[in-house]
C-alpha cells in the first residue's frame, strides 16, 4: 500500500490520521457522555480528566491531517460532480472545520482560564488565577455545542459509509481501509 493517496483509494498516512483521529474523537465524545449518562464516577473523573490532553493531541493531529490532505488533494480520490459529490465535499469541509474549532476553542479557553496548564500530567504553566475574558468567552459559549454537533456529522458519515455499503453497493469504505477498490 503506497504512504500518498491515489486517486482510487487513500494512502497509508491518509489512513492513519483518519484512524487515529476516530479513535481520538470516539475518547473525547464517548468521555462525555459517558459523563453525563453516569455522572462523576470514579472512572468517569480519570476520563474526564483526560480530556484536555487529548485534546490538545486530537488538535495536533488534525492540523497535520489538514496539512497533509491539502498536500495529497489533487492525488486523492475526487468527488462525483453531482449533488451527492457537493454534499460529501461540504461535508467533508465541514468536519474538518469543527475538528479544527472544536478543540482549538478550548486550547484558547485553557490558555485565558488564569488555571495554568497542564497536559498528560506535566504542568507548561503555572496558574496566574487571572482570567482572560476575550480568550474564555468563545469556547464557553459554543465548545459543546460545535462538540455535539461535530458528533453528529461523525454520525452522519459513518450513516454515509453504510448506505454505500449496502444501498449502493459500491465499498466506499474500501477507500478508507485499504481494502480492494472496484477501479472503473
């Protein structure tokens, strides 16, 4: 399997950050509803606690992602010139969007909080216990709201990939998982 993306299926560096960017996402969702369907339970309080983090790694790893998809995007597998192909285009821009928004709101909260920070257990800032409202406003405004709906655009891809399957027969998923792709 080639590391760039081709223009039937997705490179192996595509796949990973696809993959590695699910699982994240799957910790950082899963983490709050989990939350709110079980309240503050001990396992609850270490996932919880390990929201920041990751999310300060998901960031990372979706700005190389976009990086990278922009550097592979006249390589990649094109959309259909058709209204589903705008669709999955919009779509598309728009995960990629709120994956960017989402945490980079609460990096920006995380830094005005006046909190210090703190990620994977080592402190990078001590707390000033002075906040910044410019910095912390936007992210307690819309960072779960983007969240859940970032989760259900993941919702809706994932209902994508399955009418593909099954209704149209055609594996678009294969493109994804490196598996082998019906070449028209």
């Amino acid at each position: 399997m080639p590391l760039t993306d081709t223009s039937h299926r997705y490179g192996t560096v595509t796949r990973l950050f696809h993959w590695t960017v699910a699982l994240l996402l799957f910790w950082q969702l899963g983490g709050m509803i989990m939350k709110n369907v079980l309240g503050r339970v001990p396992l609850m309080k270490f996932w919880v606690g390990t929201h920041a983090s990751i999310g300060v790694l998901l960031f990372a790893i979706i700005i190389l992602r976009a990086f990278w998809a922009f550097r592979q995007r006249h390589r990649r597998p094109g959309y259909q010139f058709s209204f589903m192909g705008k669709a999955a285009r919009a779509g598309h821009s728009l995960l990629y969007i709120l994956m960017i928004a989402v945490p980079g709101l609460a990096i920006l909260r995380m830094a005005g909080n006046g909190k210090g920070i703190t990620l994977f257990g080592v402190e990078l800032s001590a707390p000033t216990g002075q906040e910044i409202a410019w910095m912390t406003a936007p992210a307690n405004a819309v960072h779960g709201l983007l969240a859940w709906t970032l989760l259900a655009l993941i919702v809706g891809h994932i209902a994508m990939v399955v009418l593909h399957r099954f209704w149209w027969s055609d594996d678009i998923l294969a493109r994804m998982t490196g598996g082998d792709v019906p070449i028209p």
